[in-house]
C-alpha cells in the first residue's frame, strides 16, 4: 500500500456505511441487503491493499454513528419535515 494514497478512517466505507445507515432506517426490510452492501465496499478496500482492516472499521463506524445522529436529529431525513408544516384542517 502506497503511504500517499493510506488514509484513515476509509472514506469509501464511511459513505457506503453512512448511505447504508440511512437507507436502511427508511426501508427497514432491506436493511440487510443494504448493510451487506456496504461490508461489501469495506471489504473490497481490503483485499485491493487500501486499507488496513481498522481504516474500514473505523470508517463503518463513524459513517454508522453520523448517519443515526442525522437521522435521529433533522427531520426532514427521518420523512417528518413534511407533516409538520401542513395546515391543520
């Protein structure tokens, strides 16, 4: 692995994990399909000499905990930003 191209965390699996995250809270019956996904770009950065396997832990970790605190924190992503500004009739 070329130490100019090393990062930490993988900012690959931050977004795949991140997007996953999300997807998941608003599809919950594919969240296994989306979470694989996800492992699955982890993964691949890897095996492809990348990232060391803590670069993708660390990535899957902080785009899982952004993902919740946006999602649990603005409501326009958890689908409510629309309810809340209908006129009552």
């Amino acid at each position: 692995m070329a130490a100019a191209y090393a990062s930490f965390p993988s900012g690959h699996a931050t977004t795949a994990f991140a997007t996953a995250v999300v997807l998941a809270a608003w599809y919950p019956r594919q969240a296994v399909g989306f979470v694989g996904l996800a492992a699955l770009v982890g993964l691949s950065r890897i095996l492809l000499g990348a990232h060391f396997p803590s670069d993708v832990l660390a990535g899957a970790l902080l785009g899982s905990g952004v993902a919740l605190a946006v999602y649990q924190h603005v409501p326009a992503v958890r689908g409510t930003a629309r309810t809340a500004h209908t006129v009552p009739t």
